[in-house]
C-alpha cells in the first residue's frame, strides 16, 4: 500500500494567499458493498471547520453547511474555503453518513486509525487529520481508509513524496530557519517565504540537505513557504516569526 503524501503542484510565478480551497470526497462503495445504504441526508462532514476559519458548522453534519454533493459513482464531495491564517492548522474531520451514530471512526480498529491519517479524541473515536495546505487541492478517499478504494494516495497523479523527511526548524523563530530534508537526496529545491498576502519576502535555493535560511529582517508574524524541485514537485507549510 502507498505511504500518504502531502505534497501540492503550485503554479510557477503565482501564489494567492488571501484563500485557500480544500476538496474533500469520498468514495463509499465499499462501505454500500458492505451492506449498507445511503442515509437520506447524503453524505456529510463534521469537524472543526468554524474553528479553522471556514464557513462550515463545527461538529454538526446535520447542518446544511456540512452537506456534501453526490457526484456520481459514489462519490460525494465538497469544497471548503479557507482563509490564509488557517495555512498549516490541522483540521480535524471525519466523514458522515447522515448524522452521527453512522461515521468514520468509531473504534480504534478502522483503517484510518491503522493508516496513520486518523487520531483518537480521548473518548475511543478516530478523527481524520489534515495540515491545511498552502494550495488548492482536492483529496479523494475511500470511507474510512487513508487511501483511494483503489489503494491509490488521496491526491491524484502525485509523484514520490521526496519531502517524506523535511523538518523544519526551530519554529517559531527569531532570526534563522533551518530546513533539513533527512536522507533524501535533493538539488537545486528552491524555497521561497511568503508573507499573508502573497508577497514574496525570501528566495532561496538550497544545494544540499540541509540549509539555513535568515528571516531576522522579517516583521513578526505568520509566513507560508514552498519548496519547489527542479522537476515542479512542491510542498508548502507555515513558519513563524518572533
């Protein structure tokens, strides 16, 4: 089975911060193949989406926010808007059929509790997790797994996920940012700051596995970065200033 990748296509030369839009769907033919069917209401979400600074209820899939559009095949899908401050929050969520009582999660045991991409709340349930990216993006997965029905990542035609060992440190900061790639063996990444606004505030490129970046003449605040490879493959996420 392939390992989850985070990582987002982003258009060369433009990058707007002022709103990002996630695309969740979810694939429920195993889950009908299993016996059962499809609540009235459809297919919802619930999670922590007021919280996060989108327009759609918190843990409240029986409200008309959290309805999700049947797109045919068995899939159901929606759209979520964020604003730029909520790039790099996790976003809890899980996948509803109908209301509670017939959702993802509800014993420690379910794929995506397995798989890695769902923790448990404290009280039993498994919650799906997503850092919010910098870019749109539209993830696809099967009811209660990490992956496509298919096995697939949840984001399509993505490449190998050669910033599986990134880490980026100390964050918070106060004068320099390191940025160090683990083991894999990378060129010529360009990386790139920006503040809220979508304005390019650092550029940089790094040669080797792990390099330091000087954002001591930067404003207090919340920037984005993007890492780029010279093949177009990017990832983004949030670092802040001191």
């Amino acid at each position: 089975m392939k390992k989850i990748t985070t990582l987002l296509f982003v258009c060369a030369g433009f990058f707007s911060f002022a709103q990002v839009n996630v695309t969740y769907q979810v694939d429920v033919r195993n889950y009908l193949a299993a016996g059962n069917s499809t609540d009235p209401n459809g297919f919802r979400v619930g999670g922590d989406f007021t919280t996060q600074g989108a327009s759609v209820a918190d843990w409240a899939p029986s409200d008309a926010s959290c309805a999700m559009t049947d797109m045919g095949n068995n899939i159901w899908s929606i759209t979520v808007r964020y604003p730029a401050t909520s790039i790099g929050n996790t976003q809890s969520y899980k996948f509803v059929n109908g209301d509670w009582g017939m959702n993802e999660g509800t014993d420690p045991g379910t794929t995506i509790a397995v798989d890695g991409c769902g923790i448990d709340d404290g009280s039993g349930n498994i919650n799906r997790q997503l850092v919010i990216p910098a870019s749109d993006v539209t993830y696809t997965f099967c009811w209660d797994s990490c992956y496509q029905c298919n096995g697939d990542d949840p984001v399509a035609s993505l490449e190998e996920n050669v910033f599986s060992g990134l880490s980026v440190t100390p964050n918070p900061s106060v004068d320099f940012v390191t940025f160090d790639f683990g083991d894999n063996s990378l060129n010529d990444v360009a990386i790139r700051i920006f503040d809220l606004s979508g304005k390019l505030v650092a550029d940089n490129v790094a040669s080797s596995s792990t390099t330091e970046v000087n954002i001591s003449n930067l404003q207090s605040g919340s920037y984005i970065y993007t890492l780029t490879t010279v093949d177009g493959v990017s990832t983004s996420g949030k670092i802040v200033k001191l």
